[in-house]
C-alpha cells in the first residue's frame, strides 16, 4: 500500500486531495489507488442535489454543511461546475460560495468540471466518493451544474437525491412527468419567501398524486429559504427518514 493510500485512510486531506488529482489525471496509478481503497468504502452516505440553475442549490448545501458540522459529522463536498472555456478546468463557484468552509478541517470541498460530459455529472464523481468515503467523511454531498430533464447521473451516484426548484420554476413543474423531476427522493420549494412558492409545491403534490408508478416512498414536498437558514433542520431529518427507509 503506498504512502499516499495510507495517509487517506488517515483522513489526511492533503493526501486526499492528491488522490483526486491522481484520479482526474487517469492512468495505472490512479487505479491502484481505487484498487488499495475499495475494501474501505461503504461507511459514507451520500446526498445529491439536483435541479435548474438559479434555484439556490449552493446555498441549501452550505447550510446543510452549517448544520451536519453543528452535530459533528464529518463532510466532503463535491461541487461539479461548468467547464472552463479557456482552461478546462472547473470555474470553482461554489468553493467561492461556500468559503467559510474551506478552513474547516472536517469540511473537504473538491470542484469537478463537466468537460462536455452529460448526465450533469462528470463519470469520475462516483470514483472520488469513494475516496471520499474511505478517507472518513461521514456525509458526501454531491451538487450537480443546472440541469435539463435528461440529465440524471445524479441517480447513480447518490442514496438521497434532492430536487430543488423555486417559484419561478413554473415551466419546470411541467417536467414532472419525464427526467429530473422522477428521480426525486425529496423535493425542495426554495426562496419561499417569494410570491408563488406555495403554489408551486401544490403543483408538485398533484403531479405526483397522478404519477403512473408509485414507489413505497413517497416523496415530501419541502418549502425552504436557504439564504436565512429555514427548513434545513426540517430538510436533515427528511434526509434521516429517507434513509431509514
């Protein structure tokens, strides 16, 4: 086992994080590495957040880490961001968002950039939960770029999955029949301080109501304001249910 493997088993984040960068590198010896960890994985669960730009999916994962910190949890943070133009590279948005974080030491937060994949994920993010999970992180929280109805890599990815919307996402509510909206395990009315915010989450609970497959789990229609913190505490123990389930 090499020096780096061990070190992540460790937790060290430095050692993790040269193991991403390994990863994204490709080649024999990021396989080892997979290869040296996988009989380690399997402790973290993973949430992931989905759903139209602009719905504040950033926000709602900031607080949620506010809040998992506040209990003691550990937590990596995968944030997919559109690619560069220029350099390839992720263009790091949400480590911006989410700087208050970034000098916690149990907070590891990673941008990953699409590189023109589809799905709304990179195929490397469910090779870097698992590292992330072998490195000791208790809860992995996954966010998606914006996404179209077609995108849904999330899925794989992910034990919880998250749809966000806002009050103005009346056209995206009439997707609820096909893609993104499906794959819901919870649904997230966010800014629901603004005007229409009920309406859209009644509009959700009806579509489902008429959904043609139902699963035993029926998914809650959640109403937050991530910018102020409310419904987060709420949203978490959603989470526990879901996961119980």
């Amino acid at each position: 086992m090499t020096d780096t493997v061990q070190r992540l088993l460790a937790g060290d984040q430095r050692a993790l994080s040269q193991a991403i960068s390994s990863l994204e590198r490709g080649g024999p010896e990021a396989a080892q590495v997979m290869k040296a960890v996988d009989p380690q994985t399997g402790r973290a669960y993973t949430i992931g957040i989905t759903g139209p730009p602009g719905a504040g999916k950033s926000t709602v994962l900031d607080r949620l880490t506010e809040l998992l910190r506040g209990q003691g949890l550990t937590v990596g943070i995968i944030a997919v961001d559109p690619t560069s133009p220029f350099s390839g590279g992720a263009l790091l948005g949400d480590r911006i968002r989410m700087q208050r974080h970034y000098l916690d030491a149990g907070v590891f937060i990673r941008s990953v950039a699409t590189r023109g994949q589809t799905g709304g994920l990179p195929r490397i993010v469910k090779s870097i939960v698992r590292l992330l999970d072998a490195a000791g992180k208790d809860i992995v929280l996954v966010e998606t770029v914006g996404v179209g109805q077609t995108e849904l890599g999330i899925m794989g990815v992910a034990d919880t999955v998250l749809v966000t919307l806002m009050p103005e996402s009346g056209d995206a509510v009439q997707t609820l029949k096909a893609g993104v909206m499906e794959i819901a395990d919870i649904y997230l009315v966010n800014k629901a301080d603004r005007d229409g915010a009920n309406q859209v989450a009644a509009a959700i609970r009806a579509t489902l109501q008429m959904a043609p497959t139902r699963s035993d789990w029926d998914p809650p229609v959640m109403l937050t304001q991530a910018n102020t913190g409310e419904g987060i505490k709420e949203l978490w123990a959603e989470i526990q249910e879901h996961r119980q389930f």
